[in-house]
C-alpha cells in the first residue's frame, strides 16, 4: 500500500512538473490598468515594464526589491536616453522587499496608498505563476494582469520554481 501511494504521489508530482514547465506565462497584450508593478531579479523585466508605462498602458510604476543603492540615475543609464524624465515622473523605486512574497506585501502598501484597483505585474515567464500566487494572497480585490518576460529557463530553474510554487501553496493552505 505504501508503495502504490509513493508511486502515485511521484507521478503527480511528475505530472504537475511537466505541466507547469510547458505552460510558461505569456507576455499580455495591450490591456490598460492603474499601475505596473516590476519585480527585479531577472533581465528584461525593468525594460518591460518601461515599456509599458511609456506607451501609455498605466499611469504610475513600482519597481520592487531594488537595492537601495540604486537611483533614478543608475536605471536612466541602463535604459538609455529619455528614460530619466519617466523615471522622475512616474516610477518608484521599492527597496524594502527581498523575496517574492515580501514584493507583493510592499506591492500592496503602496497600491492602497494610492488607491488603485488594477495592476500590471512583470516578471519572467517561469517566476509568474508564484508570483501571481502571492500577489492575489494579497490582493484579492485587485485585477491583475500577468505580463511575463519570455526567457529560456533552465531545467534547474523550472525545477526549483516549481518546488518552491509547491511549497508556498501548502504553507498558506496550512496557514503557516
């Protein structure tokens, strides 16, 4: 019995990897909302977002997790010529989250400071399903709209994002 059980808890667990890994998130269109919310950690993300914002999709942007080093300066050199002025007007740089659960909980303060309703959340492809996750434990009033950048993800990388999705799912289903 013990063993029938391991093997079907193995296959599900398999099953749930190969589904997950072949179902990546998607760039979105061009869907309006309040507000864009980029999480750092991957390349394009910061771009992305930019992107975005400068053609009108939301009126404000939150960068999440930048180290608190970084400045509006640091970001216009990395993003070329006329980014600046976005970044003054428009952009603000979160420093006070370190992981993707301390992102939406610094998401949300600063999305009820300023009332807004609808979010744009940018990540990689293979980080969007956790991060969705967590972003709709904390804000469940809010429309969210996944707007994922495409990468090439290594098998290491899937296979911990998907370890770690799991893992985040039981700990709040177990209210931990």
């Amino acid at each position: 019995m013990t063993v029938r059980l391991t093997a079907l808890f193995t296959l599900l667990y398999a099953l749930g990897f190969a589904l997950f890994s072949v179902s990546l998130a998607e760039p979105a269109g061009t869907e309006k909302t309040e507000a864009i919310v980029v999480l750092t950690g991957g390349k394009g993300r910061i771009e992305r977002g930019m992107a975005m914002l400068q053609a009108g999709h939301a009126r404000r942007m939150l960068i999440s997790g930048v180290d608190p080093s970084v400045t509006r300066r640091d970001l216009a050199r990395r993003l070329g010529p006329g980014s600046l002025r976005t970044l003054r007007c428009c952009v603000d740089l979160g420093s006070e989250s370190v992981d993707t659960r301390s992102n939406a909980e610094e998401a949300r303060r600063w999305i009820e400071a300023r009332g807004y309703t609808s979010l744009r959340l940018v990540t990689s492809d293979w980080h969007m399903r956790r991060a969705t996750y967590e972003f709709r434990s904390d804000l469940p009033e809010a429309r969210i709209v996944e707007d994922a950048v495409a990468t090439r993800p290594s098998l290491f990388t899937l296979f911990a994002e998907y370890n770690k999705y799991l893992l985040r799912r039981a700990a709040l289903w177990l209210d931990l």
